[in-house]
C-alpha cells in the first residue's frame, strides 16, 4: 500500500482536520482508506479514474479478504473526497456516488451445545412447574428444538386445522401424526416430525391451554397453539424474553435467542446424520448453500463425513491400509 497520498488529498484531509474538526485517529483512518485506492492503481493519477475503474477497484479489495464492513468504510472515504473533488473541480458527478460495498451477512446465533440444550430444557437443578405459562413456554422451547421452527412459524401455529367464516390455518399441530404442518416462507408447506420429548411437553401443556383460552376474544385467538397470558396468540417478543428468563435460570452463561435452537437443531442433526439434503428440507431453506451457510460447514466437517460415508473413499483408505500392510511385511 503506497504511504504517501496525493497533494488534492492531503488538502482535503488538512480541511477535515481544520475546518470539520476531525480527531487526528479519524483523519489518520481516512488516510489509510485513500491509501486503499492508491495501492489499486499505482501508475494512475486517483483523480482521472471513472466509475467503472473504481468499482474494479473495490472487487479487487474484496478479493483481497476484506470484509464487507472494512469496504463499506473505504468507500465512504472515497465518496467523500471524490465529492469534495466534483465541487473543486466542477465535474458533472462524483465518480464514486454509485459505488457500493457487498452486503455483510447477519452474523448468526451460535449454536449451544448438545449439554447446553439439555440444561434449558431439562433444568436439573429446578423445580418442576405445572403453571399455564410454565407448561407453554416448556412446550414452546421443546418444539423450537425439536423441529427446528423459526419464530414466525411457532407463532403462527394452530392447535389443529381451523376454518371459521374468513379464517384459515395456515400451519397447526397434526399431535396424533407426531408432526406439524407449516407453512414458511414464499407460502411454502412443509410437514415436520415432532419428538417424544416435545410431544409429551405439548400434551401437558394442551391440558392447561384452556385456562388462558377462556380469555381468548377472537377466531384467531382461539385457534392459536401458544396463547399470551391475556388469552390472545403469543407475540413474538414474549417468547424471545420468556426464551431469554428460562436461559437465565437454567444456569446457561449466554443469551439465547429462538432462532438460536433452530440453529441447533440443525447442527446438531447434521452433526449426527451428515445428510445436508434433509436437513435443507427440515429447515425449509429453497436453496442448500443457505443450509450451508446457516450450519457453518466447514471443509474439514465435510471431508470426514465424505470419508465416513463414501463407499469409494472408504475404498481407498482400505486400499491404502492394505498397501501400508504389505510394505511391512519382509520381503520374501
């Protein structure tokens, strides 16, 4: 990266630092940034490059490593003085006004661990409830594991099939299936198994809905699986904070979001089975490098589980211990 920087671009760092008041971490910061563009093209003067050179430019960044945070940045930098440089110099555009940097991806819940999900949903060291709400929200936190749900799905759930006037479910609990019908995104459907565990939590919670459904006041409320305390269909926002309460007094150090069970209810089962493919299906995902994505693959993950699985790699591994066997052996 060039350590000097033109004489237009110290005049604007020397404004910033003048007449915007800028801390001297920040102008140095900036430096670094033109300094990014120098380094792209170093037989070049910065301010004859167009659009297109500087959105090469940024690809070339990007295929460097850096991430999408780093280069959305830099190019706040560039924009920045490009734009000083229009008004200074009367050109028609700033050359990097429609410069954007890639999307940074949403960085996602990490998963807990096969002991971490026992402890919240088997709480050893707690007492047993047998409140309304403390069978729900058992019931709720089993099913998220158990199938994998996103919260919208869980929410939207309805104790069977319900058709009443202008109201249609669009996912509820088939409990004598062992399973639940959902429908995800783009209106998709898909039948998912229920585990004993979560199953025998949803009896015993269905035993007790009925205490919080006399207060239900609508179609809707009364269809609904996972009722609020007032008798209406769950909000979101409470199972993420009765999520959040149950992690804290299961004793687990983290906080742990809804989605972070699906999150482990796929790593968990891919860990186990090694099928992505199903797991794509159960998770409901239309495209299997977001499966991917989501389950945090690794290269080495996939290479034991493909030398595990693979009649031919098995092959070849016993080929080669059968080759090592006869190296060993004395010649004759």
């Amino acid at each position: 990266m060039h350590g000097l920087i033109t004489e237009p671009m110290q005049r604007w760092l020397h404004l910033l630092a003048l007449e915007k008041r800028y801390s001297d971490h920040t102008v140095q910061a900036y430096r670094r940034d033109l300094a990014h563009l120098l380094a792209q093209f170093p037989q070049r003067d910065p301010d004859s490059l167009n659009e297109t050179e500087l959105r090469q430019g940024v690809a070339r960044l990007h295929a460097q490593g850096l991430a999408p945070r780093s280069l959305a940045r830099i190019l706040a930098t560039w924009r920045g003085y490009y734009q000083w440089q229009t008004r200074q110099q009367g050109w028609p555009r700033n050359p990097a006004a429609g410069l954007r940097a890639p999307k940074a991806g949403r960085p996602l819940p990490k998963a807990l661990s096969v002991d971490q999900t026992q402890q919240l949903l088997d709480r050893p060291a707690l007492p047993v409830q047998d409140d309304p709400i403390a069978r729900r929200d058992q019931a709720m936190f089993e099913l998220f594991y158990s199938s994998g749900l996103r919260l919208s799905e869980l929410v939207s759930l309805d104790t069977h099939y319900h058709q009443d006037g202008n109201y249609q479910s669009q996912s509820w609990l088939l409990l004598n299936d062992r399973e639940v019908l959902v429908t995800g995104k783009g209106e998709k459907q898909r039948r998912l198994p229920v585990g004993e565990k979560a199953l025998l939590a949803l009896q015993h919670w269905l035993e007790k809905r009925g205490e919080l459904a006399a207060q239900a006041r609508d179609t809707d409320a009364r269809a609904a699986l996972f009722l609020g305390a007032r008798g209406a269909r769950i909000h979101p926002r409470i199972v993420q904070q009765q999520l959040e309460k149950y992690a804290q007094t299961s004793g687990l150090p983290m906080h742990v979001h809804p989605h972070s069970l699906r999150h482990s209810f796929a790593s968990h089962l891919l860990q186990s089975a090694q099928d992505l493919r199903a797991v794509q299906e159960l998770l409901g995902h239309a495209n299997i490098s977001t499966t991917q994505i989501y389950t945090r693959l690794d290269f080495q993950h996939l290479a034991q589980a493909y030398d595990q699985a693979h009649p031919r790699a098995r092959r070849k591994h016993n080929n080669q211990d059968e080759d090592q066997k006869q190296a060993k052996k004395p010649s004759p």
